[in-house]
C-alpha cells in the first residue's frame, strides 16, 4: 500500500489559458514510471478533504498537469490560487498497467484526447531522457491551437518522435486537415505498435475502436480514461 507524502509545490507553468504544471518537492519519493499516477488530497480548515487523481507528467520527479474543471473542487486551487511553497498531500506512484519502459523494444503508437495529453507527455520525455531509439508517433486531438499543452515542447522537432495534431473545432491558419473529430486516417496507415489511448471516456472508447479496425491487436491497445470531474 502507497503511503500519503506531504508535497511542497516549488514551481509553476502556465502550459495555456485552463491548464497549469506543477512540480512539487516530496521528500522520500520512491521514483515512479512514466504513465503512473498520484492522488491528490486537500483538508479544508473544518477537516473537509477532497481528492483526485491526476497523471504524473514527467519520468524524474513529481510534476503534474492539471485542467481546470468548471465547479471543480480540486482543480481551481491547484491551477489558481496554490503558490510556491504551499503544501499538499499526495500518494503515489499508482498503476502499472499504463505504463511505458524505455526497454521496450516495439514501436509505440500514442493517441490523446485533450488532457488525456499527460502521461503520454511522460512517456515522450521518458524517451528522450533514456536516449532510447524507440519510434514514437503521437497523435494528439484538441479543440484549438489555444488549448494546446506543451506547445514549445511538442513542436520543436524530437528525432523518432512525430507529432500529428488534430483540432476539432478550429485549426490554425495554413493547417493541413480540417476540424473534425478524430478519424482512421489520423491514426493509420497501420504499423505494428504498442498503443497507449488516454482522453474523456467516450474519446478512448471511438479510438481503441478505429485502431481495433485498423488490425491492432487489441491485447496491445493499453487505454486510461477520465470522467466529467478530470479524475
């Protein structure tokens, strides 16, 4: 069993107008594999706690990319209002099913649906901190250019990384594809890949189905999904 760690937050980055990265100090942290994830508690002054669970967005580290959530109760203090050196609990690292070993020798197919950017983002820069030579393809839909995560990052070119961005309700000027929800030809032509699909439930559900269509073998189709709170 996990235990729960007192996190201090140390530094923050505005990654767009919604979304905010966090890299926390937690002493005693036992190291984690890209992919995994952490839950969040936060203890209101009448001993009120919430939680959630949010994707750690680096292999070395605790950082984490957080959506702000309309109503949310988690999600507006970590992206507004929590400043360096206040604190927090956490408990981690969580899962080993949607995970990436940079030992791994297939190419790797990764699929995004709007925050569902994260551990995926975690996978890549595992990747390029183990110099591993692994094909990575990313194919990451989002609704427009302006809620964009890791802009900079995903487009300065990365050697065996491609990065295919899909917008579906407005794209940038001179943008080869036109807005749409994602489709077979944003995923395809097929190649033999380990797949790693991470969005909003009904995201992943239409995605695993495309890549099932294109002859994945769905034993190699590893998915995550998120619900309307972002947990």
């Amino acid at each position: 069993m996990t235990r729960w760690h007192v996190a201090r937050l140390v530094k923050v980055r505005d990654e767009n107008a919604t979304a905010r990265t966090l890299v926390f100090d937690v002493p005693g942290w036992p190291g984690h594999l890209a992919g995994q994830h952490v839950d969040v508690k936060l203890t209101a002054g009448d001993g009120y706690s919430a939680r959630r669970s949010y994707s750690l967005a680096g292999p070395e580290g605790v950082e984490l990319t957080v959506q702000r959530v309309p109503d949310g109760e988690v999600s507006p203090y970590l992206t507004l209002d929590m400043e360096p050196g206040d604190e927090l609990e956490l408990r981690g690292p969580v899962g080993g099913w949607f995970v990436w070993r940079p030992d791994g020798p297939a190419p790797v197919l990764l699929v995004a649906g709007g925050a569902g950017i994260v551990p995926l983002m975690a996978m890549i820069r595992a990747r390029r901190a183990a110099g591993a030579d692994t094909p990575f393809r990313l194919v990451y839909a989002v609704r427009s250019p302006e809620r964009l995560c890791y802009a900079d990052e995903l487009l300065r070119p990365d050697p065996g990384v491609s990065v295919t961005l899909a917008y579906t309700r407005r794209v940038p000027e001179g943008h080869p594809r036109p807005p749409g929800r994602l489709t077979a030809a944003d995923l395809g032509p097929y190649g033999e890949a380990d797949c790693y699909v991470c969005g909003p439930t009904g995201f992943v559900e239409a995605s695993a189905a495309l890549l099932v269509g294109l002859g994945h073998d769905p034993a190699r189709i590893r998915t995550e999904r998120f619900g309307p709170t972002g947990d």
